[in-house]
C-alpha cells in the first residue's frame, strides 16, 4: 500500500479484587500487590467534579484506556463543613465512589491529605478551622494537629468499616498523607520538619496495611515513600534505594483561571514523559487529571480559578473520550504493559546510542530484552542502530521495543482515531445542537445596593474579608459617607488583597476593578464628583475562590484595605479608621432566589422591558431538557460575572468578560522540547471559559428552572443551551504504520501483520453512517478530508462492515476494528 492509506470518517449517533484480601508492599522496583511487582497506570478523578451517575462511565472509560488505579483526593471542607458533623452524600459521597472503582475491577490511590492544594476552595481545609484560637495550619501546633489527625483517622476508619483496604479484599492499595509540602516546607522552619515527621507517624500509626507516600517531600521519613510531580519525572531518585520510583501527578494539561488563556498539552509530549519514566526505572504514574470535571458551586480555588476544570485530560470535563489524547495513551499503556516483566525483573543496562540518542535495556533471566529508544533532543530526528538494525527515532520521541526488536509503539506517531471538533468549545465533540434558552419570559430581581439588613455592623477600621464572612458568601459590604462641604471634584484610591470589587457612589456604579490569578490584589483609582452633603460611598468586595496553595495560604487575606481620597489640591483624606458599615453577602442570597420553592414567588417581577447591563440584578427562566442523552451546556458569553443554578444547582461561578490577554496563544503548538503551562495556549483575547457543564441528571423532562445572579451587567436574552447531538470519529491508517494494532486486539489472530485502526465512539451512541472512506493518498484532516490523486473506493466495503458491527454491538460500546 506504500503511502496510500484508509481514511475513514464515520458519524455516529445515539443510541479486582472481589473481596479477597491482598498485601500491599513495595521494594527497589515496584509495589508488590499480592507479592507479585506491578507496573500501574493511575489517573485522578476527583469525585465532587463530577455526579455520582457520571462515576461509572468515567470509571471504565479510565480502564479501557489501560488504567489500573484511580487516584483522588479527599475534600475535608465539604465532609466536615461544621465540627464534628460529617456529610458524606451526592457527589461526595466517597464511599460509594471507591465502590464504584472497585467494582470496575480497578485499585484506589487515596490521598487523604487532609491537606489538597487541587484549586479546590481554601486547598480543602475546612474555613472553621481557621477560627480556632492558637491555631497554625501545618506544622507543629497542638489544635491543628488534634484536628488533623481526627479527620485523617475518621476517613481511614470509615474506608476499614466499608473493607475498602486491600488487606481487607477492597481497593485501596496505597494512601497520601499531606501533599507537597516539601515545596513549602522551608517557611515553616523546624517546626516544618518535625510537622513532616509527626505526620508520617500519625499516619502509620493507623495502620491501614497499605504504603503510604508523601509527594514531593524529599524528606520523608521511611517507610513513607516520597514521590515526584512535575511535567517530567525520569530524573527522579527515590530518597532510599530501597523505594520505588513513583510519579503522583503528571500534569495532562493545566488547570484554567478566569482572565487566562486555555492551557493544553500535546498528546506527544505527554506520552514521551511518561515513557521516559519507564524508560528510567519508573514503576507507578498518575496521570493528573486523567478526568478533570466541574467546579461547581463554590467549590473552585483561588483566586479566580474557574469552572471548568476540563485540564485538557484525557477524558473531558463532560466526560467524554477526547481524541486523540486518550486513545494514543491507551497504545502506549498497552506497549508498556508487554515490558512489565522485563522492567520489573531484569537488570537494566543503559547505553548511548548518539547525542540526545539512548537505549535502556531490561534483561530477564535467559537473555531475553525489552527496550525503549529515546531521542531526547528537541528538534533533530535520527536513525539509530541498536542491536545490529536500523530504528528511526523522531526528534522528542521514545519507542517501545517488548522484545527488543520490534517497535511496538513511538511517542511522536499517534495513530490512534480523531474526533471532531474541541470540547471546549462545545460539549463533547461533534455535532452540537444550540438551542435558545427561554421558553417562558425572564422575570428579575434588583438587588439593594449596600447595606440591606439590619444584621450589618459597624467599625471605625477596614477588615479583612475573609474573616469577616467566614466564606458563607462571595460578597462583602463596605459602606461608608463622604462628607463635602461644596459640591466639588475629587480623586479617590481604593486598594484591595482582591479579588475584585464594584464601587457605587451615590447608589451609582462608579468603577469595577480585579485582579488575577497569580495576584489578586488591584487599585481602584477614579475621579469622582461629589455633591455637598453627604455622599455614599458602598464597595462591594467578591472573593473568587479562597486561596488553596502557598506558604501559609491559609492566612492569606483578601477585601479593601485602603481607602484614600484626594482633591484636586492634592490635600488627602484617609478613610482608613472612617466609621465603615459591614453587610456580608448580598440581599439576593439572603433571600435564596436561586432556590426551587421562590420560582413563583412574588419577589420575581416581570414586565415589557428587561432590564440588561444591569449590575446586582437576579434574572430567572425555564429551558426545556434538551432531547437525547447527549451532555448539555449553558453558554454564559452574553453575561459579564456571577453565578448560575439550574433546578436549585449551582452551575458555578462565570466571568464571560474578563478576556484573556491577546498574545501567547498557539492553536499548533510544537510538542518537541520541554513543556510548561504556559507553552501551548489556546482562546487569547477570549473569556477563559463560556460553556457551563449542566450534568444530564440536574436536568428533567420539561421545562428546567435556571436562576443567574449577574453581578456587572450582561443581557441573559442570549444564553442558549448547548447539547451533542451526535459524535464524528475519523481515523487514518497505512502500511507505513509500524504498530502491529494485533497486539492490543483483543483475542486477535497473533499471525496478521496488518496495520489496523480502532474506531471508538462513545457509550450510548451508535454508528450510523460512514461519510468518508478512501483506499489511497486522501487528503486534508478530519472532518475536511478530500480524495487524492490515488483512490480507491472504499465507501460501500466500510459501510457495510460498520453498520452490520452496529447491529450486534448496539448494547454496549460501539468500535470496530478496520484493516
Ligand atoms: C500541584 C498540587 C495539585 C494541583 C496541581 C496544579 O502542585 O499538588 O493539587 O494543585 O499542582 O493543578
């Protein structure tokens, strides 16, 4: 066949453990689960980011792409939200979630941390805590520690109720105590060390059975296991040649903030760090995130970190397969599976093959080998003799070699099928069907502007914000009088931590200001006119996510913390120890408009003219569920910042006008060099994000309540709801095609050489039609693929392979095998 190759299009529409009790060790080379060493593909889910119904799904997706652990955190803040009461329901419901990994035959990673860091709000730690008198968050302190150890001892006695420890026939096969804090350690002195140290003990001391491991904590003491995070791990050391090499979170993306571009990265590089790992010793990876999923509600860190939490993973956030990230991970998991017993048996041997050009050899007894081959440079592609043949080795690429001979799989060559379109720009891929949003009128309500309750307080000083509201809302009141004797022109100056502020003067919006994500602090500097008299001067401050990582992150504060004004003499006012009036959230919320029992309430008006650019306005209407079964979205562009619920859920928080600066994005980023989150981007000069996950199962048969509380103005007339009608894969082989695509088909006819693609769509849809097919040189990429110069029809041959495959496999998910 040559260069000619198969190019298919096809539209499709819808349609472990079991009990018994294991060991869990570990030694120089591997976690030995049962006394067997284990080479294990990890991915974290994180369960509060996605609904308990989405679970499953996401769970077998994980596994048919060569997963063997699902890793996730544990979120104290939402378990423990007041002392001593617990809640494990809904979405965080983690029993039911390490079941459900179970039962899809799969092993758990739990970090329990109870620290997260995860861009989840306040890095997982419960506000309350915060308020215990004498407290200092990690390190050594009598009430954090008390606090620490009961909830790490609570989850680790819940999980041995449930028998969900491997000892005990469950899943979990390996836990997390604190979470990089080695990065941070530094700040905390002695006291730092000796915290590292009681942790440890504190956890062993519970006596789960199973390893656990502090990340990127080059101290930690033995037997805990230190592991690596980073984009790159294959340098990483153990700190005793008695532990394996174990890599914790292996970025698949990045995490996205409102005002920021959208990060990704490509499937190549990806997949080259993660063969470099193995190529070096490497035993146990996790992919984060292998699912990244929602922040919904008020759960996203900060500052400013927004909604989705989509991490370019190789699922997307609505938890569909994305292609082809997934599927080429999948090849690779698979080609390293066939070196397992090579890599974690044999004796290494490594050997230069040229500049930026290795091989590293795993021999078992009997001189039998497998390989990678490694061309780390970043721009030169090679040929490579190794074992007396020729190998060529693109630049930034490893290729697997089971039986040192043949290359089974190359980082830098995906095969592995395409889907159309980009998740982030559309639910799912492929397909989507926008729907207007109302079907019945928008009824609003305006909020008061300042204090609007007779629970406000006064002091004579600027406060902090977030002690001030304890989290239980985004929004602080700051309201005070100026007072002129003339009518008169002035400059006034507010300063703030952040995140951001609007400032009514005289009831009238005068300024918004913010800042972002790596610095949420901001000025606000304004003229002003002022009336003689009195003048009210009401800010209202917006935290947008409480901070979740740093040195001592926890009291890092937000709020106005200066006001000065200045007139046109330049003769200054401090309004600093003013006597300042304090409302915490705003007069909606009090009031609960985004509840289900007020959507008939006479506090909703209505009329012929609705109000749009409105700021502190609450807007409701009903949409009808979406036909299908196809995930739904909310597109929020027309909006400017607030929050959303549909059917008394929040959707979480929007920002459809802080744009992203205009440069530094690139849609063709060149995979080949070292990666970081700023090296490929997407979506400059746009809102970081304008699609809003609605989970399927928050949506009912007719018509669906969506209340939005639009904080700077925004026109909801044009919010449309987005949902997937269909999916289009396409995928392209050709004898050109090294993998023999036999080795990973299941009960394949080991003798067929040919090159093969898989074509996968996902759960709950079928293949309808082929749309493309050509046997020759076509051209162009998916969804734009014409016929070349040679060409053979192969429509009506594919056409009826893939509908006959449809009819039998209509059950369960559809793919087929094409050669
Ligand atoms: C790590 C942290 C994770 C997450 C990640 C960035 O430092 O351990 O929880 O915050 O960075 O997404």
């Amino acid at each position: 066949m040559g260069k000619f190759g198969l190019i298919l299009l096809v539209i499709v529409v819808y349609g472990v453990l079991g009990g018994v009790s294991v060991t869990v060790t570990y030694d120089s080379k591997a976690l030995v689960i049962d006394g067997r060493r284990r080479i294990l593909q990890s991915g974290s889910v994180h369960y509060p980011r996605a609904t308990p119904e989405m679970w499953p799904d996401i769970i077998e997706k994980a596994k048919e792409g060569g997963l063997d652990v699902i890793e996730t955190y544990v979120f104290w803040n939402y378990h423990e939200p007041v002392k001593g009461q617990y809640y494990f329901e809904g979405r965080f419901d983690l029993v039911r979630f390490v079941k459900t990994v179970q039962d899809a035959g799969l092993f758990v990673h739990l970090r329990i941390g109870p620290y997260a860091c995860a861009e989840w709000n306040y890095g997982g730690f419960p506000l309350w805590l915060h308020f215990i008198p004498g407290i200092q968050f990690r390190t050594i302190n009598g009430p954090f520690q008390a606090e620490m150890e009961l909830f790490v001892a609570k989850i680790v006695d819940l999980m041995k109720e449930e028998n969900l420890f491997a000892s005990q026939g469950g899943p979990i096969i390996l836990a997390q105590v604190e979470n990089e804090y080695g990065n941070v350690e530094w700040a905390y002195g002695v006291g730092g060390e000796l915290y590292v140290k009681w942790a440890a003990e504190t956890a062993l001391s519970l006596n789960t059975s199973v390893p656990w491991v502090m990340c990127s904590q080059s101290d930690a003491p033995d037997p805990i296991i230190n592991t690596c995070n980073g984009f790159y791990c294959d340098t990483f050391i153990p700190n005793s040649p008695l532990k394996p090499k174990i890599w914790t979170e292996d970025y698949t993306g990045w995490f996205l903030s409102f005002g920021y571009p959208v990060p990704y990265r490509p499937v190549e590089d990806l997949a080259f760090a993660v063969a470099r790992f193995f190529e070096k010793g490497g035993t146990f990876h996790n992919y984060y995130m292998y699912f990244g999923g929602t922040n919904f509600g008020r759960t996203a860190g900060g500052p400013l970190v927004a909604t989705s939490y989509d991490y370019d993973a190789p699922i997307n956030e609505y938890g569909f397969i994305r292609q082809p990230k997934w599927g080429h991970l999948r090849d690779l998991h698979m080609a390293i599976k066939h070196c397992e017993e090579y890599l974690v048996s044999g004796d290494h041997v490594h050997q230069s093959l040229g500049i930026n050009l290795e091989a590293d050899v795993y021999y078992k007894t009997g001189g039998d080998c497998a390989a990678f081959l490694a061309n780390y440079g970043s721009s030169v592609d090679a040929n490579v003799t190794f074992k007396g043949k020729l190998y060529f080795l693109p630049a930034w690429s490893v290729s697997v070699l089971p039986d040192c001979k043949k290359v089974i799989f190359n980082t830098a060559k995906v095969v592995a099928q395409k889907s159309i379109g980009d998740a982030k720009s559309a639910p799912g891929t492929g397909g989507v069907n926008e729907l207007s949003l109302s079907t019945s009128p928008w009824s609003w309500y305006i909020e008061k502007v300042g204090v609007w309750s007779n629970e406000s307080f006064t002091e004579t000083s600027l406060l902090e914000q977030i002690s001030t509201t304890k989290d239980t809302s985004d929004f602080l009141w700051y309201s005070t009088s100026i007072e002129a004797d003339e009518k008169k022109d002035a400059f006034l100056l507010i300063q703030s931590l952040g995140h951001a502020a609007l400032v009514f003067l005289n009831q009238k919006v005068l300024a918004l200001g913010y800042g972002y994500h790596d610095d949420a602090s901001f000025n606000i500097s304004e003229k002003i006119s002022l009336e003689q008299g009195n003048n009210t001067l009401d800010i209202i401050s917006m935290l947008i996510g409480v901070q979740n990582y740093g040195p001592w992150f926890d009291v890092m504060g937000a709020g106005i913390y200066s006001v000065i004004l200045a007139d046109l003499k330049n003769t200054k006012k401090d309004y600093l120890s003013n006597k300042w009036t304090y409302q915490v959230g705003t007069e909606g919320e009090s009031l609960g408009l985004d509840r289900t029992d007020l959507a008939n309430s006479s506090l909703w008006t209505q009329g012929a003219y609705l109000p749009i650019n409105q700021s502190l306005i609450w807007y409701k209407s009903t949409f009808m569920d979406p036909k299908g079964k196809g995930p739904i979205s909310l597109n929020l562009a027309s909006m400017g910042k607030g929050q959303a619920w549909v059917n008394g859920q929040s959707i979480g928080r929007y920002w459809s006008t802080y744009l992203s600066p205009s440069t530094g994005c690139t849609d063709h980023c060149d995979y080949r060099g070292t990666y970081d989150a700023q090296k490929c981007q997407k979506k400059c000069g746009q809102p970081a994000q304008v699609l809003y996950h609605v989970p399927r199962t928050w949506v009912h048969a007719g018509e669906n309540l969506l209340v939005l509380h639009e904080e700077i103005g925004g026109d909801p007339s044009k919010i449309s709801v987005l949902t997937q009608t269909g999916q289009a894969v396409c995928g392209h082989v050709s004898e050109d095609d090294s993998i023999p695509v036999d080795l990973w088909k299941p009960n394949s006819d080991s003798t067929s050489q040919n090159p093969q693609i898989r074509l996968t769509c996902d759960q709950g849809w079928k293949i309808t039609s082929v749309r493309f097919a050509s046997f020759g040189n076509p051209k162009g990429d998916c969804g734009a693929f014409t016929y070349g110069s040679c060409h053979t029809d192969a429509l009506s041959v594919v056409q009826q392979v893939l509908l006959f495959v449809c009819i039998i496999q209509q059950h369960r998910q559809t793919s087929i095998w094409l050669s």
